[in-house]
C-alpha cells in the first residue's frame, strides 16, 4: 500500500466526472488500498478516486464504527430518505468546514472490492459521507452546497482538526 498525494481545491480534476469501472481486478484492490490508507494518514473517514487524482468511481469509507472500511466499486445511490443539517469538511478542503444539508438515510447499491454485488443502507454519519463521496464522483464538492455563510477556517494543528474529513 502506498499514501498518495491529495489534490486540493483549485485542482480541475476534482470538477471532473469519474468513470465507471468495468473490470474489478487488482489493479483497482490495489487503488483502493492505496485510497484507504492516504485517508487513514489524513483521519479522514471518506475518500473519493478523484481526490487522488484518478477518474475511476471507486469510495472508500471508514466511520470509525469497528467494522472493516467500506470499499465500494460505481456506488450509486437508489434511495434516500430525510434530511440532516450537519459540519461537513474534506480532504481537498484542509481546515475549512461548513455546514450542508444531506440525507438521513441513504441506500446505495455498488461492486465490493471483489466484484460482488452490494447494497448498502446508511443512517447519519455513514449516509452523509455516502452522499459526500458520491458526489466527488460527478464532480461535485461540499462548498456547492454548503448553507451560506457557514464557512469556518481552523488554524492547522487547531484541536479541531479532529473534525471530520471527507
Ligand atoms: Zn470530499
């Protein structure tokens, strides 16, 4: 496994659409694992291909809950259900945090990392970082819809750097 370099804000590929991965081999396990452990060494607890600068639809999540990092090959998301105001931040965004609206629930179906068939039902953390990371697959980031005037700037090294990153 390797740490790959993070693009941040004003990097185009962030704005750009992922595409859909046809085969799950282990050219992708191996971006995945690359992906999981680039978030783990930033404490984020979601990361998108793009933010590594690769335009495949592949997501990993880790909530912190005890279970196994999510990996999920072309998420998508076929049902949500309620609304949450929650802080949001990002890996591409360091040290801002503002607040959006997400989903309470969200059901998406996706390919695990072997290729298999997956759906998968998130409540409140896990839905929100769902719907943040599915996002980054089309191009689209937190700030497009944070609520106005919500953006907070931490100084690095801040004990609020803990905050949760997407
Ligand atoms: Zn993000």
């Amino acid at each position: 496994m390797a740490i790959r370099q993070i693009r941040k804000d004003g990097d185009e590929i962030l704005r750009k659409k992922s595409k859909v991965v046809d085969v799950v081999d282990d050219k992708i396990r191996e971006i995945l694992n690359d992906m999981e452990e680039t978030m783990h060494a930033a404490n984020g607890v979601g990361i998108s291909a793009v933010q590594v600068g690769i335009l495949k639809r592949l997501v990993v999540i880790d909530i912190y809950d005890g279970n196994k990092p999510l990996k999920l090959v072309n998420p998508v998301i076929i049902k949500q259900k309620g609304k949450q105001e929650v802080e949001e931040g990002c890996l591409s965004f360091p040290n801002q945090f503002a607040k959006v609206i997400r989903p309470m629930e969200i059901t998406i179906k996706a390919l695990d990392e072997f290729g298999k068939e997956i759906t998968i039902k998130g409540k409140e953390l896990l839905a929100q970082a769902l719907a943040h990371e599915i996002d980054h697959l089309d191009g689209k980031l937190f700030v497009d819809i944070m609520l106005p005037g919500t953006m907070e700037y931490l100084e690095p090294n801040n004990n609020e750097n803990e905050k949760r990153k997407e």
